[in-house]
C-alpha cells in the first residue's frame, strides 16, 4: 500500500491558518482582528474603536495586556446614553 504524502495531519493543516503579528479584538460583539505595529504599546480597533495595551513576547509577536479602561469606559458610557435616550 502506498503512502500518501500530500495528506496532512489535522496540526499540520490547522498551522497553515494560523497568524502570528495579530489577535481578535475582546469586545464579543466585534471580535475584529488587530495588527498592532512593531513596539507599539497600545492598539485600537477599527471597527470598534475599543483600545487595549500591547505587551510584545518577540519583536513580532504581539499579546493584549488587557482593556485601556479609560476609552471603553467613556464607549461604555456614551453607548448606555444613547439606549436610555431611546427608551
């Protein structure tokens, strides 16, 4: 029986899709991706505009350190007054 070698096992094709350099935004209703650039320390998202502070394991491989509260705090705040001036 011959050995099939361009199949690949399920690591070795989930590898394929990995990204290194980026991360999904926190926010669960926006889960945009983030590519902050090289030793920045903070990042913002785009879609959004949540901020979150970088903290860097290699030169190019990025990890979130948490929330900047002040910004989502003052986003938190606006979107809640503009849901009870609806109401």
């Amino acid at each position: 029986m011959a050995v099939d070698t361009n199949k690949m096992s399920g690591a070795e094709s989930l590898r394929k899709t990995r990204t290194y350099g980026k991360f999904r935004c926190l926010n669960p209703t926006c889960m945009g991706r983030l590519e902050p650039k090289p030793g920045s320390d903070h990042v913002r998202c785009p879609v959004c505009t949540s901020e979150y502070r970088v903290a860097w394991i290699r030169p190019d491989f990025p990890r979130v350190r948490g929330p900047v509260w002040e910004v989502n705090k003052k986003l938190a705040d606006a979107a809640f007054k503009k849901k009870m001036e609806g109401k």
